[in-house]
C-alpha cells in the first residue's frame, strides 16, 4: 500500500496537475492583464501623439544642424503653451478635419437653393459661421506661435491663408453683413459672396501634408516656364488650324449657310468660333460626331481633324505631362538624398557632442 516508487508516482503526478492549474490560472490572468494593458497602452500612444511636436523645428535657416542645436536637443528647455500646442499634431489634425469639413458644408450650401427649407438654410448659415471663426482662431494661434515670422519674410502659403480667413471669411461672412442690413441682396454683394468659396483652396494646405501630393505641387511650380511655353505652342496651333478651318470648311460651297448649332455653323462665324470649334478636338468633346457629320460633304477631312488631334492632344499635352512628372520625380530624388545627409549629419553631431560631455565629465 505505501510502496516507496508508487507514492512518488503519485506525488509526482498530483504535483504536476497542480502546477498545470496554476499555470492555467496565471495564464489566464496574464491575458486578461495584458488586453488592459494593451488598451491603456494605446490609449496612453494616443494621448503622447497627439501633443508631440509635429515639426521640429530646431533646425538653423539653411535646414542643417548646428553645434548649439544639438546641445539644445541634449538639454531640451519647455517652451511656451501656444508654441507646444501649435506645434502638436492633435492641432495639426484638427485643422485638417476642419478644412475637409468645411469643403463639404460649403457644397452642401451651394446646393441648397431653393429646394431647402429655412432650418437646413440656417443651419449652413451657422455651420459656416462657425468654420470662420475657427479658421480664424487658427490663424490667431499661429501669428501668436511665429510672432514677425509669420509675415517676414512673405510666403505665399500665408499671405493666401491671412486673405483666405480675412477677406473670404470676415469681410464676406461678417463685416459686409452687419455694416448694410440689405447686403446680402445688393448685386455686388451676391458677386462678392461667390469669393467664400475661395475657402476651399485652404485644401492645397492639406495637402502639403502629404509627401507625394507635395512633390507634385512643387513639381507643377516649378515648371511655371515651360508650361507657359507649353500653352502659348497650344494656343498657337489651335489658331493656325482655326485659320484653316474657315477656309477648308467655312467657305466650302456644298455647305452653303449651314444651319444653327450644326458642325459646319462653328467654322461659319468668325476666327472664334472656328478655334473653339478645334478645341473640340483637343479634348474629344463630341468630336466624332462632330467629324462624322462634316465627312457628310467632305469625306477626307478626317485627315486634319486627326492631324490636329495627334499635334495637340497626342503630343503637346502629353508633353506636359511628361514635363510635370520628370520635374516631380527628381525633386522627391533630390529630397531623399538631401533628408538622408541631414539625418547622418545629425547622427554625427550628436555622437560628438555626446563624446564631448563624456570626455567633459571624465575631466
């Protein structure tokens, strides 16, 4: 009954279920502490994003690193509230939730003319109101944030977003209002009330946000000459192939004074309308239709409409495409070799300072 190796047999067995049950239980336990966990500490990522500094800006004027900035990134100093809150993500991501929202409630008012009832009308009326004064307390805390630097020297992103909030916003939205109680009525008021929709540009704001979308901006701006040149060669061929619209077809007899609104009434009726005629070839605005009536009496002039096609459409735009992209795709080259120097360069420098305040301690 009490043989030695059978009661260590079931000492032993009895002993592993029970830690087989404690595991069990630890196990258990540990899951449930790790899913608290795991919640509190997404939440506690969340709150760190949002009021981390969306830029940093402890860089010199040329973008490179210097002695005294990294000295300041070892012994960082608090900065002020407005700065810090500026500067956060949480308010960079509000500002953007702001922009897209008010695209769409100023579509959604533009819609509503006259279908709408007086409670949605006035519900746009203060939805837009309140878009205003918040696009104007974000310009507010951003003159705070940058004091002088925000206006010198001048760029372009904030004297449109300074015209933006003051001109599409308070003058339009509050100042013309309350200055003549018939405002909103008079002719010039209702011309000057189509500027709110400039808001929407605030979009291109939100965009710059994005690295792709900022190349191709920058890309597009960067190419101003040859674009220009671009549709000045547009232009020019399009007023050449006018010009031999009103004689190729215009004038040609079996046409006689064609009739109103048919496709050879367009080459009948000055320089004009002959080149906006063309244009409809451009942009294959109807134009096989448009080629197949005029083919009617002219079976060969398929042949310049192609011509005009392949000249215009075929070369000319795709060119500038061609121009914008190549433009874009060095530029994003040329801003990652650029960003990949300066973090190497901020490696370096900070290493040695590192190395100097160790050598400095040992002293």
């Amino acid at each position: 009954k009490h043989h030695p190796v059978l009661f260590l047999l079931t000492g032993h067995t009895s002993s592993m279920r029970s830690t087989e049950v404690e595991e069990q239980g630890r196990s258990h336990a540990k899951r449930a502490e790790t899913f608290s966990e795991k919640c509190q500490r997404l939440q506690g990522s969340f709150k760190d994003w949002v009021v981390a500094p969306y830029v940093i800006e402890d860089e010199g004027e040329d973008g490179r690193c210097s002695e005294e900035d990294v000295s300041q990134l070892m012994q960082p100093q608090e900065k002020p509230l407005v700065h810090r809150l500026v500067n956060s993500n949480g308010f960079e991501a509000c500002s953007m939730m702001s922009i897209i929202l008010c695209m769409f409630f100023l579509g959604a008012d533009a819609a509503c003319f006259k279908d709408c009832s007086d409670a949605t009308k006035v519900f746009y009326d203060v939805m837009n109101q309140f878009f205003v004064f918040m696009f104007l307390l974000e310009w507010i805390l951003r003159v705070l944030k940058d004091g002088k630097r925000y206006f010198i020297p001048v760029k372009a992103e904030h004297v449109l977003d300074t015209g933006i909030v003051w001109i599409c916003g308070i003058l339009l939205g509050w100042i013309i209002p309350l200055a003549a109680a018939d405002g909103q009525k008079s002719p010039i008021a209702q011309s000057l009330n189509v500027l709110r929709s400039m808001r929407t540009l605030r979009f291109f704001a939100f965009l710059k946000n994005f690295e792709t979308f900022k190349m191709l901006l920058a890309g597009f701006l960067r190419t101003q000459a040859t674009l220009a040149a671009c549709v000045i060669l547009l232009a020019m061929v399009d007023l050449m192939f006018g010009i031999i619209a009103l004689e190729l077809i215009g004038r040609f007899e079996p046409w006689g004074l064609a009739e109103r609104g048919s496709a050879a009434w367009s080459f009948q009726n000055g320089l004009i309308q002959s080149c906006m005629g063309m244009t409809r070839f451009i942009f294959f605005d109807n134009a096989l239709d448009m080629m197949q009536e005029l083919m009617e009496r002219q079976p060969y002039i398929w042949i310049f409409c192609f011509l005009h096609m392949a000249i215009s459409a075929y070369v000319i735009l795709n060119l500038v495409t061609a121009v914008i992209c190549e433009k874009a795709q060095s530029m994003t080259q040329a801003f990652r070799g650029l960003r990949d120097f300066r973090a190497w360069e901020g490696r370096t420098k900070l290493h040695r300072s590192s190395m100097l305040s160790e050598a400095h301690l040992g002293h």
